[in-house]
C-alpha cells in the first residue's frame, strides 16, 4: 500500500454508513438553491419571483472566469431570489423554488446516453462547463476551468480521488460500489482531453476492500490502475494523494499541474460523465448523514437546494443531546449555525455531534512536545504558526510558510495541550488578506 511521505494521523474512523446503499430522498416542500456553490464569484441569478422553471433549467450563470453556473434541482416557481444562510457560514444570494411536484425537465435535458467517443474536444468542455460541474469533494473549483491548464502545461497523470479520509464520510464509498462504470467512463472522458496518453489512476483507501473490488471489475479492462492506499488522514488531500501515486512533491507556490497532475474527485467523475453523456446538469448528490446524535445515520441522494432541517426529519431527527452539526467531515468540516442552510454541490457529509467532552478540556500553554511537527503532512511547525499569529507578526508568519497550510487539522487533533492551531492560523491568513488589500487599495 502506498501513503505520503510526512506527517499523518488515524483518528477512529466511525463509518457508521458504510455498508448502506444509497436512497433517494423525496422531494422537500422547498428547495433554496445557493448561487454560491463553489470556488470564485458568485452565480448571477437569472430568474425572478413568479416564474416557472423546468428541472435542470438554468437559473444562475457563471459571473466571471472562475465561477459556474446552477440549476434548478426541480420544476416549480420561484418564490423568491434573497440572501440565505449558506453552509460556509456567511449570506448568499439564493433562489427559491417551490416545487410543482412533477418534477419534469426542461426539453433536451436528462437525454439517453451518447457515446463521447463521437464529440469533439471543444464540445465536451463545452458540456461541463454549461452542466455547472465542480469538484464535488470539497473545494468546489469549476470542473471546466481545471479541465483547461496553461498550454505549457502537460498533464501525463490524471488521478481520481477515492480516498475519503475523513471520519464518518461514506458518500464516495458508496458511489464507488454502486455506481463504478459511471466513474470509470468519467475518468476515460478526462483522460481523452488530454491526448489519452495519461496515466489514469483511482486512489482508494485500504478500509474499503469493495470498492477495490468493483471498480477493478470496470477499470483495468480499460487499462485504469487502481492503487490500494494506506488507510491515513489526510490521504485524500491533493498534495498527498500526488505524493502517495507518483511520489512527485507539489512544493509551496505551485499546483498539481507544475507536476503534470491533475486530480478530481469519485463524485466529479461521475457528474462528468453525466454531464457529457446524458445533458444533464449538476443538482444533486450523495450526501453522508452520520455522528452519534442522528437516529438514523444512512447514505442519501438529495437534490442541491434541500435544507439541513428537511434531511434531520427524513434520517429520524436528532437527538436532544446534539450540540453542533458540521457539514463535511469532522477534521475539516464547518460548524453551522442554522439548519436552515441548504446543501450544496461541495455537501459530502452532515454529521450531528455531541462534543460536551472536548468542550470541557480547554486550550492550555504549548509544552513544546513536537507532536504537531511529527503529524503535519505539510512540514510545517504549527506550534510556531499559530503563536506568530496570536502575536499579530504577519511577515513573519509568511516566512514560516503559512500559506502552505491546508488546514487539515492534525496539528489540533494531536496536541496535548489542546490547542486551536488551525483556528489561529486561519485568523492569521483571513487578517493577513486584508491587510494586503488594504495595502494595495
């Protein structure tokens, strides 16, 4: 088994759903569709109260190079277009539908599959981009763009990430078993942009000897190597997922494509292939529902849009013991603090947490034990980080190599003296941000 070379943790893993299949969940009586569901600028709504959309129809377009556009989850009319709790904590422009329950799709949407062996380049990146496409693990960067590398740039190794590190997540999982022919044509359909001379590799972790099992049935037929990876967080992180496959090292200031590499990831394949070859928009996704204060935790298929609170009821209501609900994973997932919030394309997970026991143990001086040098995948000295950033010292912080932190919490999780190193080090980047901007205003 493969693994990155430095740093790592295995916290419990809890994949309380991993052996249940998908379900759909009915249509909710609402659906408050984000125009903020990825990385960049907003969408641009292009609807307004009283009108009638057809499922799949566009009501918001990509307002600048990186952003993407958003569909409507469903038929129904458009109740209002306002601000909106959104899941990354802040207000965003939202539209809301109320669905006409019959769910049907605008004309020349949903259509039998084509073979993509028939369509030219061009027409392809054309598909995903218009399908709204992003990376559904998380980040949320458009699909099309990242499809799209400077043309001094060679790709020769396309991996997909099915990894799924996190604690509690089994959305990737399940869509690994249950859908691997979908992931497969996906990943063929990446590899074709780029001349099809890639590698094309899918990273999986040891814990889930299935999803070994079926996506190898699909992918070495057509010459796709599936790598076992060591079960370790954060194995499913861009850089050492590259680390873990190629042993290639992304270094501070460049991208995966510095290293002829491009990842994306199960979920992304799969919307890929039906954005291709079937026309159909990104307005749903497997969403993992888990932690120990949800009665029933179980894997589900909910349309974009459908709120925290509908998703609670359907997995039989939280427990009164619940005291923080995380959307993502518990490592790098937000708290959230309404349930009002609506899932988006970047939703993986939805955990309900009692975390009384962590709250009662609070942050005590560094003892200087080293413990986050050893477990950080990055190299980095958190320790140092966050006590420059407790001291306002933002050049400094800099040169300790701030910006290379990707916030995956192992510092946090194995200090013993319990302290918030990722919160101070993003308090640092956010404050750093803007006193760039106001040094450039």
């Amino acid at each position: 088994m493969k693994t990155f070379k430095t740093g790592g943790i295995h916290p419990p893993e809890q994949k309380l759903t991993s052996g249940k299949a998908v379900e759909v969940m009915p249509l909710p009586p609402e659906l408050a569709v984000s125009m903020s569901q990825h990385l960049g600028k907003p969408a641009k709504p292009v609807v307004k109260v009283g009108d009638e959309v057809g499922k799949g129809q566009l009501i918001g377009t990509a307002d600048g190079f990186i952003s993407a556009n958003v569909h409507a989850p469903t038929s129904g009319k458009i109740r209002a277009v306002k601000p909106h709790p959104h899941p990354g904590g802040q207000y965003s422009m939202t539209v809301f539908i109320t669905p006409d329950g019959l769910d049907k799709w605008q004309e020349g949407l949903n259509t039998p599959e084509i073979d993509w062996k028939t369509l030219s380049k061009e027409e392809i990146l054309r598909r995903i981009t218009d399908a709204g496409v992003v990376g559904m693990g998380g980040a949320g960067f458009p699909s099309g763009v990242k499809l799209s590398p400077p043309k001094d740039k060679t790709i020769d190794t396309v991996i997909l990430n099915g990894a799924e590190c996190e604690p509690f997540l089994t959305a990737d999982h399940r869509v690994m078993v249950e859908e691997p022919e979908a992931i497969v044509k996906g990943l063929e359909i990446i590899t074709h942009l780029f001349q099809g001379k890639a590698r094309a590799v899918i990273g999986i972790e040891s814990n889930k000897p299935d999803a070994v099992a079926a996506l190898k049935k699909h992918a070495e037929p057509k010459g796709i190597e599936i790598v076992t990876l060591e079960t370790k967080y954060p194995q499913g992180a861009e850089k050492q997922l590259i680390d873990a496959i190629t042993g290639r090292t992304v270094n501070e200031g460049e991208l995966p494509f510095d290293k002829g590499c491009l990842v994306h990831n199960i979920g992304t394949a799969v919307a890929i292939f039906d954005a291709v070859c079937r026309n159909r928009p990104l307005i749903d996704r497997v969403v993992t529902v888990s932690g120990m204060e949800i009665r029933s935790a179980r894997n589900i298929r909910v349309l974009v849009g459908t709120k925290f609170s509908e998703i609670a009821a359907f997995c039989g209501s939280m427990t009164e013991k619940t005291n923080q609900v995380i959307t993502g994973g518990p490592m790098m997932g937000k708290a959230q603090f309404s349930l009002d919030v609506p899932v988006t394309k970047t939703t993986s997970g939805i955990l309900f947490i009692n975390n009384i026991g962590l709250e009662k143990s609070g942050e005590k001086t560094c003892i200087r034990c080293s413990r986050c040098i050893s477990a950080c995948p990055q190299n980095l000295q958190p320790w140092l980080l966050a006590n420059t950033a407790q001291l306002r010292d933002f050049e400094s912080i800099e040169l300790y190599g701030m910006s290379n932190c990707t916030e995956c919490g192992s510092c946090s999780y194995v200090c013993p003296s319990k302290r918030e190193l990722v919160h101070w080090i993003r308090f640092a980047k956010t404050l750093a941000g803007k006193r760039k901007q106001r040094q450039s205003a």
